[in-house]
C-alpha cells in the first residue's frame, strides 16, 4: 500500500494540489480499513454493549469468494476472528477437502458482535449491520458469495427463502455468483447434511477454480 510521509503530505499541502491518486485496488483496501475503523467503533445497536469486541472480517481483501455466516460466537468474541470455534474449525475442514485456501477468501458474518447466548440477531441488530457488510461487499468484490446458513441467506438471497429449497443453486445477485449452504453449526448437530453441503462445495469449487 502507498503511504504519503509527513513531510510529502506537507509538500502537498504547501503547494496546495491534491494527494496522489491510489492505484485502484489498493484505494479498495483503504477504504475497507476506513470501513473497519467505523464498524469497530460502532454502537448503532444493543450487540456492542454484550460482547467484547467487533468481528469485522478476516481473509484477502481482494478475494474472489467470499462466505458470511450469522454472527460471531464465543471464541469469535474472544479472538476478534469469525469462524475460529467448533463450526469453524468444521468449516476449515471443509475448505481442506474442497482445495480452498482459507488465506485466499474472506470470511464474514451479517452481525459483527456476538449475540448473548449465542441467540439469533434480531432483525433491528441485522438491519444496523446490514450497511457493513454491503460495503464490505462492494468493496471485495468478490466473484462468488457463499451464504453459510439460513440468516445469511434470508438477508442476501430472499428474505422469504428456505435455506433447504434454496441451497445447492446458484442465485445471481448484482452481477455475483450467490450459493447457499446449511451453516456449519448445522452439521455439527445433523451430520446427515454433511452430504448436501459436499454437492454444495463441489460446485463451489468448480467456479472457484474456473
Ligand atoms: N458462527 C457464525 O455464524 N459465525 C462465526 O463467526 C462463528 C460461528
């Protein structure tokens, strides 16, 4: 990333033109790091207040594939990284088995602070978050979406949508790929899905590797 010294900012100031135009993917990666610092200090809902800290995201930021679970839980709150706990090592495993660097994709979640009790965000909590994530979105630009679960599915495919009728199909959505599968929390308690979420992934990688 292009950074601007003090001294040159000065320069730029004294001589009164306008800073250096940022080549364009690295004025994305600013402005998500900007993005970043707004959501990590928000407090536009009650979640703030019960967790210990903002999971914004974690992976490339210029990925082609990009997955959004629900919200962070326990250890997401303790390690300020989404998808590190039981159905994220699950998730891990999956990616393993699919040839998918975690490294090359980011990884998200429609909240970004833990609900209580692990409960499901309420719908006031998700619209708060809702403008994060979106410009999260924008700003990766990924090729391919993976809604892991029914939130992330409703929220981004069909408000009214099933995750069961809805998954293992291919949604085109502002020009994007968009695949929705169970959540692995799903799995952890029917590893009877485990089979559809493979189908699911067998596709995902085929786009992802095209
Ligand atoms: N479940 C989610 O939906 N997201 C996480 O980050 C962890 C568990």
């Amino acid at each position: 990333m292009r950074t601007i010294s003090e001294k040159q900012k000065s320069i730029i100031e004294f001589i009164n033109v306008s800073e250096p135009a940022l080549p364009r993917q690295n004025k994305e990666i600013n402005q998500l790091e900007q993005l970043k610092e707004v959501c990590l200090d928000c407090s536009k809902c009650e979640l703030r207040k019960g967790c210990s800290q903002v999971v914004f995201g974690d992976g490339s930021r210029t990925a082609r594939l990009m997955m959004v679970g629900e919200g962070p839980g326990a250890d997401e709150d303790k390690a300020g990284i989404p998808f590190v706990g039981r159905a994220g090592q699950l998730l891990d495993r999956i990616l393993e088995a699919a040839e998918i660097d975690r490294k090359t994709i980011y990884i998200t979640n429609i909240v970004k602070c833990r609900p209580p009790g692990n409960r499901l965000p309420l719908q006031l909590e998700v619209d708060s978050c809702l403008p994060y994530l979106k410009k999260q979105i924008e700003l990766i630009n990924p090729e391919v979406l993976v809604c892991l679960g029914g939130l992330a599915t409703k929220t981004l495919i069909d408000k009214n949508a099933a995750i069961t009728r809805t998954r293992g199909k291919w949604h085109e959505i502002d020009g994007r790929r968009v695949m929705a599968t169970f959540h692995p929390a799903a799995l952890l308690r029917d590893p009877s899905k485990k089979k559809d979420v493979w189908e699911d992934f067998k596709q995902i990688m085929k786009l992802y590797k095209e």
